[in-house]
C-alpha cells in the first residue's frame, strides 16, 4: 500500500498530488508517512491576540474576519486582512495565492488562525497565516496535540499548509494497518530497549496521544535511522575486508629503507610510526586498502605518503596524488622531489597548466610503467592518462573533489588501487564513525618537536593601526606575515575591488623600498600567482596579500603573522586552514581575527572558539554543532546527513548506542543469516538497492 501514488488517496487528486511533488518531493503514500511533523500544538489552546508580544514565535488565536483587501500593485501585491477577538485585532497579509484566497474567505465570519508572529513597521501581522472556519462542535475524540508540517509558501498560497496536510495524513492512517509498517528490528532489540513497535512509533510520531508518547516514538525512530545506517556501513566494511582484492605490497624494500635511514630530515613522531604500520599492514594483505587519514595542520601527514608510495615502488607499482589545486599540487611536488632528489625515483608534476608536449610525455612515462609517482590537479583523472601499474592512489584534502570524480580514479587499474584519503580538516569522532563507518581511519593527533603553539587574539578595525604596528614590530626582527582577505564568491569584481583596496592600505603602511610586498588572488594566471608566491617563500618579500588561495600547501617556516580581515566571513575550519599557515617554524607566531564591532551571535561563536582553542578536533566539533554535517551517502557534501529525524550533534549518546549495538549484532552474525535477523535483513535489501557511493573515500 505504501507504494501506492499519492494522487490515489482520499482528498489529493491530480492537481494537488502535482503541487505534492513539485514542492515537498511527495510521490507516494510511504513519502507522505515520512514527512514527519516539526511541532505539535495543543489544539484547546487559542491564545487571545494581546498575548502577543516581542518572545511569541508561533501563536493560534480565533476570531471574527473584519475585512480583507488587495493592495499594492505587481510585485508589491498582497491581500491584506484583519482578525478581531474580544482582546484586539491582528493583520494578516499573503503575497501569493491572493486570487485563491479571496475566493475563499469571508468577511464576517469566525476563523481560527496559527501561524509565525512577525512585526512589520512595529505593527503585528502573521504572513501566510494557516487558516480554517472555527467550528467549536468539531471533536477529534483521538489527540488534543496537532501535528504542525513542514510546508511551503506556494502550497500555503493554495490552502495546503501544515495543517491540511495532517488531514492527508489523517485520512493516510485510517488506511494503515500494522502490517503495512511491519517491525525491522530483531525483536531482542525492541525488547532490549523498551521501544514501541514500529507502527505504534509511527502513529505516535504523526498523533501522539501525549508529550510522553511522541517522546518514546521519536526516539524509537531516530534510533532506527542511527542502526540501519551502521548496519550498512558494516555490511559494507565487512564485506571489503574479505572479498576485495588488492594489489599485495609484499616487501619493504631498499627505497624505503634506503629514505628512512639517511634521508628522513626528522625523527617521526609516535603517530606517524603507528599510522605507517597501519598502512603497511593493509597494503601487505592482500585486500584493497581503503583509509582515512586526519591529521592536524603542520603533523606531518606528507611524509607519510611519501614513504607509502615508496612502499608501492618497492614493489614494482606505481603511485598518484591528487590535490584540488596547482599551488598544493606544486608543493607537493617541490617539497617530494626536494626529499627525494638523491634517490633513483622518478617523480613527474602534472595540472591544467603543464603544456600539451609535457603533458604527452609525461602520459607516456605513465604508460609505459617508468614514471613511479605522478603529482597532480583533477587532471590525473583525465582519460589520457593511463598508468602501467597504479598500485597506490592519495587524495590530499579530499573534500575539494566531488565523490565522482574521486571514484574516476581508482578506474585507473584492473585490480583496484590502495586508497589513502588525507585530510587537515579534522574530523569529530562522532562524525567519522557515521560518515566514514565503512572506512578504516587514522588519527595524527601529534605535531613535530619543536613547534610552538600558535597565540590567537580577536582585533576590532578601529584597532588596525595597533595590528599594522605589531606586524612592523615582527618584520623588523626578520620575520614575515600574511594578511588575508576574503573571498565571497558571488561577485567576483567586489572581492577583487576589496583586496586591491586592502592592498594600497598596506602599501601605505609599509612602503616600498622599506618592505616588499607580494599580492597572490584567483584573477592571476598561474605563472604569475607561482612567481609571487615563490618572492614570499625565498624572502625577496615581506608581506604576502592574499585571498583564501594560500589556505592550504604554502610552507614558510619564518612567517610569524597571520592577519585574516573581515574573519566573521570565514568557517572555523577555513579560518584553522589560515592560522595553519604560520606557526611552521620554531618561533612564536601569531593569528590576528580581524572584525567590524557588528557581529552575529554566530559569529562571535567562531571567533570565541578560534581564540580558546589550536585544536583542530575541537574546532571541528563547534564546526559541526554550527552548520551540520554533509550527506556522505550522497554525492551532496554540505548541508544535513540523510537522516529525517536524528541529528548526530543532539543525539550523540543514541548514536553511541546505535553503534555498539550493530557492531555487537554483526559480529555474532555478519551476513545476517540468523532467523531473528531476517527482517532486519529483508528492510535493507528492499530500501537499499542503489549505488554505494560511501564505498568510493
């Protein structure tokens, strides 16, 4: 039944069943099941008008209709009307669907209104109020507690707002039985957890009888959403380490140990020496590695790939990694040749810019099996270039590629390559163990010796003659800075304006020929952007202007400032990138968060957090309680996970549970076979059919 189309219930019809679809995705009746009400409200409740004051959010109140109007013309028309009880009146406006509405109201009658409370010229109005003839006979006899839906503007226009749209569901459950919502989890489960039943949830999710009732089957549901998604990823993790294939890194060799003996420039950190036995651990199995590796700005994440492709050189295989821009691309390069420049390995550089004859040979070495590592932009994924025997893939900071265009990568060989995913934007636990449950993962939670910590303070703009000062202060002790505009995106010519702006005042601030300045942005070709940024690194200047091109790959150890302007623009993890750039050396570096005295709540919640913390997987965790999540699952990679109910900030401790719970489940029975297993079994192979795009990092 839940399969059925949406138009073939009671009271939608083509029409309404197009406007279903169109605007909240609703196809069928099992959609409309899991459009989930945001809110519930007491339906004895109705305020009186003059309760309304400057804290009310939503309200329902009922009154008599003393008139309404259409004013204003083209895109300044709305219906305008006004609602009247006995404590005052109240306007309410619609700016769509005014012709419906006018046919549909009546002056002089009693309506019971609910909707959001808005002031508009300090007058109180609701706009697209949701609105129905007060019938005081009418009884529901089953809840006093009223879903409220999530809706849209243009439906509420046309009568269908949240609360029409629980008398569709209404009409839905009187339809329903138990068994068109059977149980799916293993009945010790249900037991275990003292859960409603699946249908019973649902029913209380949709009509609660009470508070206490919606409470028990919203928990029951997000535990649902919690539990299938880590049975998935078990399944799918489980099932890699004993079917895939992979090419077997048999030996550690002479180029390994010939590096690690006399040319590694430090002594590894303990995290680094745990990550490589890792690695070398899966790579010598047998099986495809597939691992996540975190680490922290500046903890050393680049030797550790570069010893892996000297593994897979060790034994006759070829090496990639892949960065999602010339300048990281570039150092990479420059840094792994500069490592490796008295060793027999050949290494080839290869992004949008290198020109057509290099980019043929260099296709050609990777043919032919004579190029060991190959460094380069989305332009390794190209069709050109073939490899003899890619035994290892790295993708460095792999949230900048899309999931596709990452998977186009490990096409690149018969036996699927070794997959190391790095990345400096460190992820919370909470979130590794959903987004990334099919993924082995490491944690590089050390930085090298020496390096000191990072000291973050917040400046307002009326105080940039102070910051000017310190800066001069450092340069003049032979050090140098950073100061880093913004870049917006959605108006090319304004951030441009801006950082030419930005870079005529320091210029006054720091003339020539006193100071030099280097200016790096994304109009630049990529001749001049690496002409500048190579000033900066060899110290022909002391200042280096910049939008956020330079957030990741620019290593100067002897930069000391990190000025970020207009810093409230920025993410925390993007404004963690930047002060990642400074600190590189053994001296004492410095963040400056520059900031207008006008700032949101949010804002001033970023900027708090990047003065407490260098942390990164603290930073993370406010990141991820600020902006939520992306959809892994999904090639979307910002905004919600996929869940409908459960949230993994709110509901960490359910998640913990959920998690334990499938692992303890899969490791009794891991191809769920058991009899009390079935069901669970059956769900997922009806509801999950589709490509697992969560097996591609």
């Amino acid at each position: 039944m839940l399969n059925n189309p949406i138009e073939y219930l009671k009271g939608v019809g083509p029409q309404r069943a197009d406007m279903l679809k169109k605007e909240l995705g609703i196809f069928t009746f099992r959609d409309l099941l899991n459009h989930f009400p945001y809110r519930h409200i007491d339906k004895t409740k109705i305020s009186l008008i003059s309760d309304i004051g400057p804290q009310t959010e939503f309200i329902q109140v009922s009154g008599k209709l003393i008139r309404f109007e259409v004013m204003g013309e083209k895109r300044g028309r709305r219906l305008v009307a006004e609602i009247r009880d006995a404590s005052g009146s109240l306007e309410l406006v619609w700016f769509q669907g005014i012709t419906w509405m006018q046919k549909n109201l009546t002056a002089g009658r009693e309506y019971l209104v609910f909707g959001r409370v808005g002031f508009f010229q300090g007058n109180v109005q609701i706009s697209h109020p949701e609105i129905e003839p007060l019938n005081p006979e009418k009884a529901d006899g089953k809840s006093f507690l009223e879903p409220v839906y999530p809706s849209t503007e243009k439906l509420k226009a046309r009568g269908q707002g949240g609360r029409q749209l629980a008398k569709l569901t209404q009409q839905l459950f009187q339809m329903l039985r138990p068994a068109d919502i059977p149980e799916i989890l293993p009945e010790f489960l249900v037991r275990q957890l003292r859960f409603p039943g699946r249908y019973q949830a649902y029913c209380s999710i949709h009509f609660p009888s009470d508070t206490e009732a919606y409470g028990q089957a919203l928990n029951r549901l997000k535990f649902d959403e919690f539990f299938i998604a880590q049975i998935r990823m078990g399944l799918t993790k489980s099932e890699r380490h004993r079917f895939s294939r992979g090419v077997p890194f048999a030996q550690v060799g002479s180029l390994f140990n010939s590096f690690y003996t006399n040319y590694l420039p430090f002594e590894l950190t303990g995290a680094q020496k745990r990550v490589l036995k890792e690695i070398r651990k899966d790579t010598g199995s047998g099986r495809q590695m597939n691992r996540l590796l975190q680490g922290d700005v500046g903890s050393g994440k680049t030797i550790v790939a570069l010893l892996s492709m000297l593994l897979a050189a060790d034994n006759q295989y070829q090496s990639c990694l892949m960065a999602p821009t010339e300048i990281l691309a570039a150092q990479h390069f420059e840094s792994i040749t500069g490592l490796l420049k008295d060793m027999p390995v050949t290494v080839r550089l290869l992004t949008g810019s290198t020109r057509a004859r290099q980019r043929k040979e260099i296709s050609g070495m990777a043919e032919d099996g004579s190029l060991q590592i190959l460094i380069g932009t989305h332009a390794l994924i190209e069709d050109a270039v073939r490899f003899q025997r890619l035994g290892l893939a790295i993708v460095d900071e792999q949230h900048r590629f899309g999931v596709a265009q990452r998977a186009r990568l490990w096409n690149k060989a018969a036996v699927p390559p070794h997959v190391l995913v790095m990345t400096a934007t460190p992820i919370p636990r909470t979130l590794a163990m959903t987004a990334y449950g099919d993924l082995d993962y490491s944690i590089m939670d050390e930085l090298p010796p020496g390096r000191q910590p990072i000291q973050t303070v917040h400046r307002y703009d009326d105080r940039r003659s102070q910051v000017m000062d310190f800066i001069r202060h450092e340069l003049q002790k032979g050090r140098q800075a950073y100061i880093i505009f913004p870049l917006i995106e959605e108006s090319e010519k304004m951030d441009y304006e801006n950082l030419m702006k930005g870079y005529e005042h320091v210029k006054a601030y720091f003339p020539e020929p006193a100071y030099w300045i280097s200016m790096v942005h994304g109009r630049q070709t990529s001749e001049i952007k690496q002409t500048n940024m190579q000033r900066f690194v060899s110290h022909d200047t002391q200042i280096m202007v910049a939008t956020t091109v330079i957030e990741v790959g620019v290593n100067v150890p002897n930069a000391s400032v990190m000025v970020i302007e207009s810093a409230e623009k920025f993410g925390l993890s993007q404004l963690h990138q930047l002060r990642g750039r400074v600190g590189r050396g053994s001296e004492k570096s410095y963040c400056i968060l520059m900031t207008g005295r006008k700032l949101n709540q949010e804002a001033r919640e970023r900027i708090k957090t990047m003065t407490l913390t260098s942390d990164g997987f603290k930073i993370a965790e406010k990141d991820l309680e600020i902006r939520g999540p992306g959809d892994i699952e999904g090639l979307r990679q910002s905004g919600e996970l996929n869940f409908k109910l459960a949230s993994i900030v709110q509901d960490r401790q359910l998640l913990e549970t959920a998690r334990e719970l499938a692992e303890r489940l899969l490791d009794q029975d891991p191809d769920l076979i058991s009899a009390e297993n079935l069901r669970l079994k059956n769900h997922l192979f009806s509801q999950y059919g589709k490509t697992r795009w969560s097996k591609i990092s």
